[in-house]
C-alpha cells in the first residue's frame, strides 16, 4: 500500500466518522438555537456557527479527557460537547458585544 493510499484512507475515515457529523450536527443546532433566541443579522449567524463549533470541540475534548460516561453515544461525548457550545456561545457573544460597543 502507498502512502498516498495510506493518506488518503485517513482522510476519508475521519471525513465519513458518525461520530464528526453527530459532533457537527449538535453544534450546529446548539448555534441555530442560540442564534434564533437573541438573533442577529448574517454576520451574527456565522458567529455563533464558529462559536458553537469550537466550545463543542473543546467541551468534546474536555469530555473525552475527564473520562465522562454520562449521556456519550460512541464515541461524542454529549453533555460536555453541549455544556461546551453554550460556554462558547455566550462568550463569544460578550466578546463580539464587547467590540461592537466600542467603535
């Protein structure tokens, strides 16, 4: 096998993991549900998309650190993804909030 075959197997197993789109998917719902409470214009929408998707990741990291076995289905560690997310999210939002306010 070559290592451009090799390359190209990691890729597409990590491209087509359930467990990348589950964790994709909730973030993005978790981000459209912020969005949809305290609204925003189109620039706000991609915000909180970034926002969501990196404290889910983070939170999904923290998760899989600590071990935590409460609500994880595989290998996505739910609770600590979404608790993630909504940190994410309101920190972001302070943080745009906060920049906004100042010019």
């Amino acid at each position: 096998m070559s290592v451009l075959t090799k390359w190209v197997d990691a890729i597409l197993n990590t491209l087509l993991s359930p467990a990348l789109w589950l964790g994709i998917a909730t973030a993005a719902i978790c981000s459209l549900a912020f969005y949809a409470w305290f609204g925003g214009g189109s620039r706000q929408l991609i915000r909180d998309l970034v926002a969501g998707l990196a404290g889910f990741a983070i939170g999904q990291w923290a998760g899989a650190l600590l071990g935590l076995e409460w609500l994880r289905v595989g290998q996505v560690q739910l609770l600590a993804g979404i608790a993630g997310a909504a940190i994410g999210l309101f920190v972001g939002q302070r943080l745009w909030q906060s920049g906004s306010s100042a010019t």
